[in-house]
C-alpha cells in the first residue's frame, strides 16, 4: 500500500525507522510473492512489532506490515488474525484520509476475500462491493485495481449462486486486465482460472479445461512451477480428470498440488484439505469439489 502524508511536527527523527519498516514490508511481500510465506511471516512481524513499539499504534506506518501480514495469513490459513489486521489497518487508513481512500478500498477488497476463503460469502458480498465503489469513483472505471475489484466481487457473487452476474464481472476484467497488462499477466491468469471454474461448474469440461491450463501455463511462467499458487488450478484440473475418469492424470495433478502447498501452509488450508481429500477418495469419491 503506497499512501503518503504529510509529515507532522517533530516526525523527522522517525524517518529512519519508517525506512526500515517500509523496507522490510517491501521485502516480506517479496517473500510472500514467491510463496516464502514462512519467511515474510516472520519479517513482517518484526516490521509491525518496530512499527508499533516506535511509532505508536495508530501510526500510518503500520498499515502496510499490517495489510501484507493479513495477506500472507490469509494465504497460510491464518484467518482470525488476518481478519484483525485488517481491520485495524482499514481503521488507521479511515481515520487518517477519511473513507473514501484507495487504501480503503484496499483493505475493504482484503476482507471480502478473506470472508470468501473462509467460505461466508454472504459476510464477503458488502466489502468486496464497497471496495469497487470506492476504487471506480477515486481510479476510473476501467482501471486495472478496479478490474481486480470485480473479479474478486464475482467469485463471491458466484459464491451466492448468481453465476450470471459472476461471468459478466469476470469477462470484464479479463478484457481490461489484457488490455493494460498484458496476455501473460498474472491477474490475467487468476481471471482465466475463476471463469474456467465457473465454466466447470456449469458442466461445460472443455471450456473449464482449456481456461484452467491457459491459467496454470501463465502461473507457472510468472511464479515458477513449484509456487502454491498452482495448488488450486491443479488441484481443479485433476477434478476434471477425475470426472472423466482418468484416474492417473487426476492422481498426478493432485499429487503435485498437495506438494507445492505442504510446505508453504498450514494442515487445515482448504486447497490442501481438499486436494488431499480427493486424492484419498478418487475410486469411490462423490462429486468434485472446484475450489
């Protein structure tokens, strides 16, 4: 997050540690980037404990260390607490630049997120919403963070059943996504995985096959072909196999799933718990679990 200020009276003397909190918070979303997440846990733990002993606790430095530790949370399984951090970051930014902030818009996108990994989707609809009213009236309509808004939004809709209104978020923001940045991007790879999910859904194998391995192609090209990342493109592309039933393709996908997020997440993360559930079960397992 890259909100400035100006400074206040006296705050001179604390440029040195904001530095040193802002380049930690750099470096832990590095980590995180890579699938590190033991490591940017770490890293940005110490940047909020500096942060917060040096600073106070309702200092704007402490909205970055807490948006990414929420994120890196959020993807190791560590819900409860990253719904906090949120929460108290999105109070710093509110009370520092009002509501209406992209910062806000930020953190508001991180909860309805999160509320949607946890599977509440109802909880996920209201921030993820508010997120793209805040980001469309201070960016533009068409801009990329509001494209990423959307699909965010649409996997939530989608979530409550409106598959419909999901679609139309998704495509839009794969057209805007591929319009600013690039075909091999990486949103553009995250938007092809949820239409592809959508699609399988809905029953429609090929369509859902051929998005879901455009999705992990790019992953793979932009993150590296043992990130976990790839763990829940994997993890449906084996679905679809298994559907078909082929079973040693299905088995294999899911195999690398699991083993490209063991190392990276906790033992209850969703992706993991369902990769390894229908791993177990491929013979005699009831219907797919698209995740």
């Amino acid at each position: 997050m890259t909100a400035t200020r100006t400074a206040r009276p006296g705050e001179a003397r604390d440029v040195p540690r904001r530095q040193r909190v802002s380049d930690a918070t750099a470096l832990g979303a590095r980590y995180r980037a890579q699938g590190r997440y033991g490591a940017a846990e770490r890293l940005l733990r110490t940047a909020l404990a500096v942060a917060h002993g040096a600073l106070g606790p309702y200092d704007l430095a402490l909205v970055g260390p807490l948006n990414e530790l929420g994120v890196t949370l959020k993807y190791t399984g560590g819900f409860t607490e990253a719904e906090r951090l949120y929460r108290k970051a999105l109070a710093v930014v509110e009370s520092t630049f009002g509501p209406e902030h992209p910062d806000a818009a930020t953190l508001h996108h991180n909860l309805g997120g999160l509320a949607h990994a946890r599977g509440d989707f109802t909880a996920a609809e209201g921030p993820a919403r508010r997120a793209v009213e805040i980001r469309a009236k201070a960016c533009g309509p068409d801009h990329p963070d509001v494209a990423a808004d959307r699909a965010a939004l649409a996997a939530i809709v989608d979530g409550l059943g409106r598959p419909t209104e999901a679609e139309a978020l998704l495509r839009r923001a794969l057209t805007v996504f591929e319009r600013t940045l690039g075909p091999a991007h990486h949103e553009v790879a995250v938007t092809l995985h949820n239409l592809a999910a959508l699609a399988f859904r809905q029953g429609h194998l090929p369509e859902a096959e051929t998005g879901f391995r455009r999705a992990l192609t790019i992953k793979s090209s932009t993150l590296g072909p043992d990130h976990p990342e790839l763990a829940p493109t994997l993890h449906n592309l084996a679905l679809i196999h298994r559907t078909r039933g082929d079973t040693n393709e299905a088995i294999r996908l899911h195999t690398q799933a699991i083993a490209v997020l063991e190392p990276a997440v906790t033992a209850h993360h969703p992706t993991l718990t369902a990769a390894r559930r229908s791993l177990a079960a491929l013979v005699s397992a009831p219907g797919p679990n698209v995740t």
